[in-house]
C-alpha cells in the first residue's frame, strides 16, 4: 500500500484497523506522545499555523503536500515503504534467506536494542531544540525549524510502531521509556551523548543538523540493509525527510557564510574584533563550531573495534552503507580494516578484522561525505573572494568514545600534551566567549521576508514560494 489512509486516529499504509489489538495499544499510546509534544516540543508555538510539508505517499517524488497546520494536529503517522517482492537477506550468515517478516527469535534482543537507540534519537533532538523558536533569525528559518520538529516526532512514531507491533509487553514499555527520557537531564537521561548537548543557538543548530542529521541519515542507510523487512521498509522512508534536515543545516552555514563573507569586504577586514562588532560571526568561530559538532558527531558511530557491531552484522540485522553496491562476498571472513590507534605518542595506523570495525566503516564514509559538504561551503567563500577555508578536523580529535578516547590530538592529528592541549583549546573549540557571543546575536526576527543581521536570506523559498512568504501565521 502506497498511499497514506489520514481517515484514520492514526494515519498508516500498513492496514493498521486490521489487526485491533495493535490499533488499541498504539492508541493508548498516542495521548502520551501529544502530552510529550505539549510538554517538550517548541516552546511557546503550540497556537501558531506553520506552513508545513506532510507526506501522501510513499512512492518516490511529488509524496507531500504543503498546507497551514498547527502543530500539535499534525498528522503524525506510520508509513513504510512498499514491499520489494522476493527480498532477501542481502549479508551475514543469512546471507541469501528470505528476508524476515518477523522477529527471529535468537535476534530479537538486540533487534529491540537497535530500534530503541534509534528511537530515542528523534524525541531527543526536539527536547535540544525546543527553545530555538524564540530566537529565530527569520520566519523561513522558523518555519524549517518547525519542519525539522514535526518529522522527527514522526520518525518516533516509526520506531514505536516497530516496538508495539513486534515485542509485545517488553516493546510497549521501551515505547513509553522513549516518552519518559529527557534530554540532558541528570537522572534519566537520552541514550547518546550528542543527545544530551545543549543546542542553544542557531549556528549549533545548523551544525548540528548538518553533522548530527548526517550520522542519522548513515545510521539509517545501514538499518535500510537489515534483514528485518519492516526496519528496512520504515528507515527507507525516513531517509526521505532526513534529506531536508540536512538541508537545513547546509544552507544555514552557508547563508552564515554568506553574510560573513559580505560584511568582510564591505569593511576590508578579517579581524574578528571588527567583524563581531558588525553583527556577524567570524570565520574562526565558525571553524571552532564545526570542530565541535564534527568530533561529537562522529563518536555517535561508537567504538572503532565493536564485537556489538559484528554481531549485528553477522546476524543480518545492521548492514554497511549502500551495502548491495559493495563488491565482497557480504560475509567479510578474513577481511580487514585500517583503524587508528596510538603508540609511543603518535597515531598509528592498525589492521584489525573488519567484521570488528564495521562502525569505523560507517566512520569513515560518513567522514567523506561531511567533507565534500564542507567544500561546498568553501566554495561560497572562494565566490566571494574570501581567501579563509573551513577544513574538517582530524577524525582523532577531541574524541570520547573508543581507542581515541580522551587522547590529546590537535585538529591536524598531531598528539600533543595536555599543556598543549589546555594552551590551545580556546582556539580549536568553542569558548564561552564564543558561546556568549553568538548567544547576544540571537534575537527574534519575525516579520515576513526580514531576516537577523548575521545571515543571509535564502536563494529561493519552500515550495516555490517568494522568500518573504508568510511562512507562519502568529495567532
């Protein structure tokens, strides 16, 4: 079923009035998700008509459809895509089977473990971003933020239909878990660390949906693979609104950059002094910004040597990205991978089993496709005659999670002391001065086609509207 039944309580494609007891469970459930979304989605916007994009089907192109909605009646729902005919488990040990239309016994622990992790992300980053609305740098900024929010509480409805539908008691209690962490808090909280950053301006928010939507764009390329059909069904469709998260934070760096770029040679300046005295962000700033969401981000892939990640792979749960398109025999016996380590006070280079650094695999690909992304927004720079480049910094640095963690390497990959380290910290990751300042920059710009001194106004608007388009109505 291809089309979206929002005749529905809860909208699906997956002929949910069919089998009661789901529909009852999951409806039960949905009242608890509204007072989530009351309590710990966008601050203060509950009453406001946000011109908003919702999905009509899931067939490939021309699946949304824009309309004024307020947010707490969106039409949050449960939609996967169509079944492929004769799919197989396509790597692992199960390689070549029929792939499953429900739970294998022996997988089903750490099938419930991946889904939960997944899930939890989505709820988490609206917590993150639940305030960023009252400072807005414009209404089609505003109106993205909003679109981002919306789609990742859908996207916890994807994960939640997976828990009820298929781990009975045990999955309905990690669904009403997902409800009950908090972002931050110190008692219970999210299941990842970039999860629990503070997200507490605009700049952090286009990097974070930039860099920190990417690993979920990798993450579910991978669960995309599994072997578990209806997980490969729902990431499927998820990728579809992930694009326009990461989007957002490109074209919201770049517009920055853009706005930088302009003031610097109005004044014929770089000196960050002057340009923070205009209202802008030096590039410096932007480059310790990137630091930090680049390394946090890339410990969301876990440790470089993950027995955890073999299983998954054995058992056909979790596959590599773009998995069918790699030229192995998807079984990875007696294949190996490079990871870093560090010996004698340099970084070192180290063949271990592949099977074992699969999630330095997805690292690694995840890094390349980050760069390119960053060259795109060097190139905005180049256009306006601005000698500076932003770089990624090396995959060693500032890293918290596995044989890197906690080990001093400079944004170039050398390994230095922790004198070093504290003497240079101010100018390789965000400062609160740095913080601070960008915080002061923060004030609510909402009038249709107005936009904050420190960005750009976009190329084009949403939907082939202008760009001063009332993209939110205030009630």
């Amino acid at each position: 079923m291809s089309t979206i039944d929002y005749s529905e309580k809860i909208p699906n494609n997956v002929g949910l009035s069919e089998d009661k007891a789901l529909q009852r469970a999951l409806e039960h459930w949905q009242p608890n998700y509204l007072s989530w979304w009351q309590e710990m989605g966008p601050d203060g916007a509950q009453s406001f008509d946000v011109y908003l994009r919702t999905a009509v089907s899931v067939e490939a192109g021309g699946w949304a459809h824009f309309d004024y909605v307020k947010m707490p009646d969106y039409r949050w729902g449960i939609f996967l895509n169509k079944p492929e005919p004769g799919r197989q488990v396509n790597f692992g040990s199960h390689k070549g089977e029929p792939a499953w239309q429900e739970v294998p016994g022996e997988h089903r622990a750490n099938l419930r473990r991946i889904i939960v992790t997944q899930g939890d992300t989505e709820p988490a980053s609206v917590e993150q971003q639940r305030h960023l609305g009252l400072t807005c740098p414009s209404q089609y900024d505003l109106r993205n933020l909003f679109q981002v929010n919306v789609e990742e509480g859908r996207h916890l409805w994807a994960m939640v239909y997976l828990l009820h539908k298929y781990f009975g008691r045990d999955g309905r209690e990690e669904a009403e878990a997902l409800l009950e962490r908090r972002s931050g808090d110190a008692d219970n909280p999210r299941i990842l660390g970039a999860f629990n950053e503070r997200t507490p301006d605009w700049l952090s928010f286009f990097m974070f949906t930039y860099f920190t939507d990417r690993d979920g764009k990798y993450q579910l390329c991978a669960l995309a693979e599994s072997g578990f059909d209806p997980l490969a069904r729902t990431t499927r469709f998820m990728l579809t609104e992930e694009a326009h998260h990461m989007f957002v934070g490109e074209s919201g760096v770049a517009r920055v950059l853009q706005r930088t770029a302009q003031v610097m040679n109005d004044l014929k300046t770089d000196e960050p002094d002057k340009l923070r005295a205009a209202g802008v962000i030096d590039l410096p700033m932007i480059q310790r910004y990137l630091n930090f969401h680049f390394s946090v981000t890339i410990d969301l892939f876990g440790a470089d040597e993950s027995s955890n990640a073999a299983t998954f792979y054995n058992s056909g749960l979790k596959g590599r990205y773009e998995e069918t398109k790699r030229d192995d025999d998807h079984r990875l016996h007696g294949r190996t991978y490079t990871v870093l380590g560090v010996a004698d006070g340099r970084l070192v280079e180290r063949e271990v089993p592949m099977l074992n650094a699969l999630n330095e695999v997805l690292r690694d690909d995840y890094i390349r496709d980050s760069i390119a992304g960053i060259g795109r927004w060097n190139r905005v720079l180049e256009k306006a005659g601005v000698p500076f480049r932003l770089q990624a910094p090396h995959k060693a640095f500032n890293r918290r999670i596995g044989s890197l963690a906690g080990i001093r390497v400079s944004p170039d990959g050398r390994v230095v002391s922790e004198a070093e380290w504290a003497q240079h910290e101010r100018q390789w990751l965000p400062s609160a001065e740095d913080r601070a300042f960008v915080a002061s920059l923060m004030g609510r710009v909402a009038e249709p086609g107005r936009f904050a001194q420190w960005i750009a106004p976009p190329a084009n608007g949403i939907n082939k509207q202008p760009v001063d388009f009332q993209y939110v109505r205030f009630n």
